[in-house]
C-alpha cells in the first residue's frame, strides 16, 4: 500500500510519520486490496485535523477526524476506516445472485 503524507501549515515530524505508517498498517489484515491511502493533517489554532482517503478497488472511502491531539486524531481516524472496511468487505462477500432462470423449449421455468 502507498501512503502519501500532506502536512498543512507545520512540518510532520518523522516520530508522526511513523505512527500513521503503523497504524494504517492494521488495515491490511482486514483486506489486502488497499491500493492507496492519502493522508491530509491540518493545524489550525488548537484543532489538530486528520483527513484520510483509502482507495480500495472500485471505491474510495475516506474519513475526517479533528481533536485537540494529533496522535488521537490519528488513531480515531484509522479505527472509522477500519469500521468502512469491514462493511465494504462483508458488502462484496454477501453478494448473492439470482435464481437461476432455464430456458428451454420456449418456456421459461424455475427450478424447484
């Protein structure tokens, strides 16, 4: 999986880097289609923001958690999109398929 770490108005410190590489690390287990991951931290004033974009295949699921730490934002943020990733993968397994239909002799019938 590719990260990509934007920090806006401060510079994210390789300790924070870390963090969220480890902790978007735990997402794997839970689905190995991830493609990428975008990560958006904000500062502004006393709200610290996190903004995170997972790109799985065919859908993007993102999430945006704001706290007065850093490190909780993060880690609240990876718990919101570890709940979307379970849904998203018990959605793709729990897709069933009609009735098969038959077709023969110009009738068409259901198998009991």
């Amino acid at each position: 999986m590719r990260i990509n770490i934007t920090a806006r108005h401060f510079k994210a410190s390789d300790r924070l880097k870390q963090f969220i590489e480890n902790e978007l690390s735990r997402l794997e287990k839970f689905y190995k289609g991830i493609i990428d991951c975008e990560v958006i931290l904000s500062y502004i004033k006393n709200e610290q923001k996190v903004e995170m974009f997972l790109n799985v295949r065919g859908q993007t699921l993102n999430t945006a958690v704001a706290s007065d730490d850093m490190f909780r934002s993060i880690d609240s943020a990876v718990k919101k999109l570890e709940r979307q990733l379970r849904k998203y993968k018990t959605k793709l397994k729990s897709f069933s398929h009609e009735k098969a239909v038959d077709y023969v002799g110009g009738d068409y019938f259901e198998e009991e």
